[in-house]
C-alpha cells in the first residue's frame, strides 16, 4: 500500500525545523520510501563530479537534498496559523 503525505509535488512550504528552517520552496520530488521530499532551492548539497565530455575540467553541481516530510508545512496553512506574529502597520 502506497504512504500518504499532507505534502505533493507542486505544493509550496515552508521548512519548520533543522538547519533549513523559515525556508520555502516549492517540491520537486517527494521520496515516499523515506518519507523525504525535495524542496526547491533548500537543503542544497554539492556534488563533486569527473572528467568528461560535458565537462573536460570536471565540476562541482549543487543540488536539492531531502528533508523529512514531517518537517514541512504548506505555506497556505504556516501563514495562517498563530506561529507567526502578524507584521505591524507602520504609521
């Protein structure tokens, strides 16, 4: 039987805790046999890639790592909670 998220692909949220906290993003990819997802533009990690045609010097690529889906809210649902104070009216 297939795991069941509050988070899809396509969603935007935002990060609740570890070192990525108060990003958001929009979902790229959710790993349901981690219970993971891929948030864009958060957790970034470098890859350290070789020689080749594409790249003759080799490269370093940064891309999205996962993030542990319980640590993810929808954007829509963390605004509209009391978590966040309202910004006050300048005068």
């Amino acid at each position: 039987m297939a795991t069941k998220f509050h988070v899809k692909r396509g969603d935007e949220v935002v990060v609740l805790a570890g070192s990525q906290k108060g990003k958001s993003g929009k979902i790229l990819e959710v790993l349901a046999v981690k219970s993971r997802a891929r948030v864009e533009g958060v957790g970034m990690i470098k890859r350290h890639l070789k020689k080749s045609q594409e790249h003759p010097n080799g490269t370093i690529a940064e891309r999205e790592g996962s993030i542990h889906v319980s640590n993810l809210q929808l954007k829509s649902r963390f605004e509209a909670s009391k978590k966040r104070p309202k910004p006050a009216a300048k005068a």
